[in-house]
C-alpha cells in the first residue's frame, strides 16, 4: 500500500511539473499576412485606354491611406487599363483589367503578383467562385460569355455562351448566377450549374431594368428601376423569386448593398436604407451628395457597419472617397486614385 501511495504521489508532482510547464509556454501570436490585411481594397479604373488603373488601401480605423499599392509591390510596374473588379478568395486578389483583357492575380496581403491570366478573356467584367474554379463574364462586341478557370493552375476549364450580355455574377446556394443586364438596361438572369457547368435555366423579371445583383445568406437579391418605381427581388439559387419589393414611387433606384439585417440603395443624389423585413419605402435619405454630375456615386458599397462613397470627379483628377457611418454621419474623406469604382473588404 505504501509503494501504491508514493506511485500515485510522483505521478501527481509529475503532472502539476507538467502542467506548469505548459502553463509557462509563450503564447504563439498569429504573424501578420502582410501590410494589406484588415483593410478596405479600392479598385481605380483609371482613364479609359490608358494603363492608368491603381488600386489603393485604406485601414479599418481609416488611419491608414496607401495609393497605387499594386505598382509599390510590383517593381513599379503599371496595372493597365480600366480595372473594372476585383475578387477575392482564400490568400488571393484578382484585377480584372477590362480593357487589357487579362486578370492579375496578386497575394491579397502584400500585393505581389500570383500570376497573370489572359487566356480566352475578352473584354472580362465581373467575377465568382464554385467547386475551386472562377467564373469571369466577357462582353466583347456581339461575343458574350462566361470562363470557367481552375482556382488552383489559373488554366481555362470551359467556355460557357450566354444568350444575351453577362454583367455582374455572384454565387448563392452552389449556383452561379449572372446578371444579363448592363449599362442600366436589362431584365434577365442566367443561373448555371457549377458541377456541370451548363446553362440551367433564364429568369426573366416582372418589371424594371436590373441595376446591380447581389448574393446574401445563400439567396440572389436584384434591384430594378423603372422611371416611377423601384423593385428589390429576392430570388433562390435556382432562380425563383421569393419575394418582391415594390419601392413606389422611389425612380431610378440602383447600387444595392446588404449590411447586417439593412437594404442600403441610392437614387440620384440620395443614399437610403430600410429593415430586409420591411416593405415601407423610405422617403427621408441618410445621405444626400451635394454634387450631382454624373460621377458623383461612381463607387458605393457598405462594408461592416461604414458606407463608401467615390466622387470620380468627371475623371479630370483623383478621386475623392467619403466615408459615413450607416446612419449617415461623414466618418473621413481621403483621396484615392482616378476613378475609383468599389470597395472590398480585406
């Protein structure tokens, strides 16, 4: 009994030893990714048939402004002309050059260049993720269609045709959805099968041009605009519309955006916001622009809590970029590069 009593008792110390010495371990900190972590990405067009394109950065507390950070990184070298997008996923950032038909695919925290993909782009626009392939849309005259990529080689996988124009494109409940409408006219969506990588089916809306289509919580939310009424139409991945709010007599609605439970949408030089569950049409703006030129909303989005605003200021200079709170109050104004058209998250 007594050999029992002083087995147990080493074994005791040994694990209080242990213990403590675990406890005396430093703790690992995670390193940081890079300078562009934990921070807005903002894409800059640039003039059109220039290689003028930038893309700046700006830190979650606004107290950091960093300009043309893709040319910084990259051994000063231009980005090129017109960066109409820019996706993210996993460690990766990919520019979608409009006009120089090719994406840039750079680290997402330091910038530094991953690749370039310019096989069968044709005048790409916007971009989505599925099944470890990338979805781009292509509007090159009467040529429209979608490339499928590999996520993991960035080598082309297929060559899907569209019916009519492919704009935006997102990805909700394992389906890619592109928006057949641009340049504020349009009524359609094209859903496709991402295992397959065909055409399912084309959903035609009720009424209204579409404006912008957005992915949330698995679901597709659309705005449409008519000269009266707006519409803001939630849709399932396979392309049925659930549900419709019919904005009356809000015109021109567009630049949807989902923050939190809140739709946020500008008409003209106004900015409002309403509950997702809501179906009053809010008639008092949180934000009105007082410059009402063309380029005045050239970028909006809303990204955790802090709406982003870019006044492209008709392209003659850079942009300036306001930053409001979402209910409305100016948080910071700054200056990013020319024509600057969004804003994502990093």
């Amino acid at each position: 009994m007594k050999i029992s009593k002083l087995i147990a008792s080493a074994f005791a110390l040994t694990l209080l030893l242990n213990i403590a010495c675990r406890n005396d371990d430093p703790v690992e900190e995670e390193l940081p990714k890079g300078a562009y972590e934990n921070g807005i990405i903002m894409s800059n067009e640039g003039n059109f048939g220039t290689p003028t394109a930038t893309v700046s950065f700006i830190s979650n507390d606004l107290t950091k402004v960093e300009n043309n950070i893709y040319s910084a990184n990259n051994g000063n070298a231009a980005l090129g002309d017109v960066l109409q997008n820019v996706a993210i996923q996993g460690d990766n950032a990919y520019l979608i050059l409009n006009n120089s038909n090719k994406i840039e695919v750079v680290n997402r925290y330091t910038f530094k260049k991953v690749a370039t993909v310019s096989d069968q782009v044709s005048q790409p626009r916007y971009m989505a993720f599925a099944n470890n392939h990338y979805y781009v849309t292509n509007s090159s005259g009467s040529a429209k269609f979608v490339n499928v990529y590999n996520v993991s080689t960035n080598t082309l996988v297929k060559k899907i045709d569209l019916a009519n124009n492919g704009e935006r494109i997102v990805e909700a409940g394992g389906k890619i959805i592109v928006q057949n409408a641009s340049f504020g006219s349009g009524k359609k969506l094209t859903i496709i099968n991402p295992t397959s990588n065909t055409v399912e089916s084309i959903v035609t809306l009720p009424n209204g041009n579409i404006q912008k289509t957005i992915s949330n919580g698995g679901n597709v939310y659309t705005i449409a605009k008519t000269a009266t009424d707006s519409y803001i139409y939630k849709l399932s991945p396979t392309g049925d519309i659930t549900s419709t709010i019919t904005l009356t007599g809000l015109a021109n609605a567009t630049n949807l955006e989902i923050d939190g439970s809140k739709f946020f949408f500008t008409a003209g030089s106004n900015v409002y916001t309403m509950e997702m569950s809501s179906t009053t049409t809010p008639t008092t703006p949180i934000i009105t622009i007082a410059d009402n030129s063309w380029s005045a909303m050239y970028g909006f989005n809303v990204i955790d809590g802090k709406i982003y605003i870019s006044n492209a200021n008709g392209f003659t200079a850079d942009s300036t970029v306001e930053i409001y709170t979402t209910a409305g109050s100016l948080l910071k104004t700054v200056t990013a590069g020319k024509g600057t058209n969004g804003f994502y998250k990093n």
